[in-house]
C-alpha cells in the first residue's frame, strides 16, 4: 500500500535541496567575513550565487528553494531590517536632513522612471532601478517586486546592476570626498545618503573613519524607512489597476512584510527590548538576508544580462549620479554636523 504524503511534506521535501544550497551559500559568506570583516556578507553572497550558477548547471530541483528564499526570506529580514531603525536617530537629523533623504529618495525615483521611459524601457524594468538605487538595493527591488509583479529577468537584471554600479560606489565615495575636501561627517552623509545596499555603504563609510560610519548608517537607515509609503502607494495603485469584483486578486494595501517593518521599527524605538535579544535578532537578519541574496545571485545569468541589452546599464550609470549629485548637493547645502 503506497504511503500518501501530506501537502506539508511534500512542500518541504520541494523546497529542501534549494534550501540547503542557500544554507552551504550563506555559510561560506559569513565565513569569508569573518576572513574579510570589510566584506559584506551579503555582497559575497549575491557574488557567490552568481558565480556558482554560470560556472556549473544547477539542477531544476533546487529552484523552488531558491525563489522561496529570494521572496519569502528576504521579505523576514527585510522586516527584522526594522530592528536596526531608531526613530530618535532619524530625528536627531534635524529638517534639513530630513527633507535631503526625502530628496534622495523622491528626485532619484522621478528621475530615473523618466530617462528609462526615453531609453524604451518598460514601467516595471524602470520602477525596480529606480527604488533599488533610491532606496536600499536588492531588498527594494525584491520588495517592488512582491506588488508590481515584474518579470524574472527585469527583477535579476535590477540586482545584478544593484550589485555592479554598489560595489563600483564602495571606492569611489571616499576617494571622490578626499578629493572635494570633505569632513568625515559630510563624507558619511554623502555614502549613506548616495549608495544603493546598506552594507555597501557602511563599507564606504567604514573606509573614510568612525565619524563617517555613524552618520552614514543613520543616513542610509532613513533611506530604508523610506521603502515602507513607498510599498504602500504601489500597492494602491495595483488594487486600482486589478479593478473590481469576485475573480480578481488584488494585493493587499500594505504588504505584511512591510507591516512587519514598521511594528520592528516602532518595538526597537520603545526601547524595551533587551541588548542580547537586539544582537540575536540582527544574527539572524544578517543570515536571512545573506540567504536571501545568494539566491537572487543564483538567478543572475550572463546570457540574462546579455539578452537585455545595453539600456538597462545606461539608466543604471545615469541613476547613479542622480542619486549621488542630489545627495551631494544635499549635504552642501545642509552643512549638517551630527555632533562630531
């Protein structure tokens, strides 16, 4: 007499190779950072994933646990991301920081989904580099992608460019601030507020000095405070645009994810959770995140990048320097100093 399985175990026995592909990825990243401590996780990672899947043929059984961790475990850290935010920190910007981070985030946007829709490109391939050099890289383009249903390479092609033009930012910010003659306060604004991931851009900072590191995570953590209106008015429009009645699908008004975020962000700002449970939590959110991006490395392919040609590189250099030209501007014209 055959056995049935229950849809449970047959759901974990499909998803168990993947995940546990991603498992040996993230180990091997958080053990190379602690070879390399200036060395994202994440970024070896992303690297990791993408190498390992153009160099051998990956089977077909180990992608349904790589989609499952490049959606739903990123979408746990992304939300556990929210245990890093304290809201006084963001307040002690002052307005003037305040309104340069919104700046960033709104012209980078505006302006990215413009030159892409003169390149030819389509909304969803502009929206996903907009949001992921505006805001917070591959977390937003994956975060995007969980309401404006974009197609897999436009999401793959979005990071792959996150994970190019960041990592090419991680030298170019502090020397580029040695060069304008910048303190290390306004040099820390100007990573935090200009490159796309956020360990990238502790990276940067971590090079100009102490001073720089401070401010450019408290900078770049705006920045990612910034995903949550944002999910939410493109959730809006996508229940617009499904319409009315019994067959459609429309996606919730905020994600739960992003729901998740905000409840992070306000418990951490309570101050009532406890030191050690603080550090656990960003343990785990280092690993899942890690997890999450060796498998968004994993789906980038050459022949991917290839087939969609030269357009997207293009939006992705000119997002760049709009994004760094007004938060350079930003900061010039703020002068903030944060007490250093």
């Amino acid at each position: 007499m055959k056995s049935v399985q229950s849809p449970l175990a047959i759901g974990i026995s499909t998803l168990a190779p993947g995940l546990a592909l991603c498992l040996i990825g993230t180990a091997v990243a958080l053990g190379v950072n602690r070879l390399l401590p200036t060395v994202s996780p994440l970024l070896i990672a992303i690297v990791l994933g993408a190498v390992l899947t153009n160099v051998l043929h990956l089977p077909e059984l180990v992608r349904p646990g790589l989609t499952f961790s490049a959606k739903r475990i990123l979408r746990v850290g992304v939300a556990l991301l929210g245990l890093q935010l304290l809201l006084s920190d963001i307040l002690t910007l002052g307005w003037g920081v305040s309104l340069v981070v919104v700046a960033i985030v709104f012209l980078g946007i505006v302006g990215t989904m413009f030159v892409g829709k003169l390149l030819g490109l389509t909304w969803t391939q502009r929206l996903l580099i907009a949001c992921g050099f505006s805001i917070c890289g591959a977390a937003a383009v994956a975060a995007v992608d969980g309401v404006a249903d974009a197609k897999e390479e436009e999401v793959l092609t979005a990071v792959a460019l996150v994970v190019i033009f960041g990592t090419l930012m991680i030298p170019t910010i502090p020397l580029l601030s040695r060069v304008l003659g910048l303190s290390d306060t306004d040099a820390g604004l100007w990573a935090g507020g200009s490159i796309h991931e956020v360990a990238q851009a502790v990276a940067a900072a971590g090079a100009i000095g102490g001073t720089a590191l401070g401010v450019a995570a408290v900078i770049k953590l705006a920045r990612v405070l910034m995903l949550a209106p944002l999910i939410a008015v493109l959730s809006m429009r996508q229940r617009r645009l499904a319409g009315r009645g019994a067959d459609v699908k429309r996606p919730p008004l905020i994600p739960l994810f992003v729901l998740a975020f905000l409840v992070c962000v306000g418990l951490r700002s309570t101050g009532i959770l406890p030191a050690d449970l603080l550090a656990h939590a960003k343990t785990l959110q280092t690993a899942l995140l890690t997890a999450a991006m060796f498998a968004l490395g994993a789906g980038v392919r050459i022949e991917t990048i290839r087939k969609v040609g030269a357009r997207p590189f293009i939006l992705a250099t000119v997002s760049t320097v709009l994004v760094a030209s007004v938060a350079l501007t930003g900061v010039l014209l703020t002068d903030a100093d944060l007490g250093s």
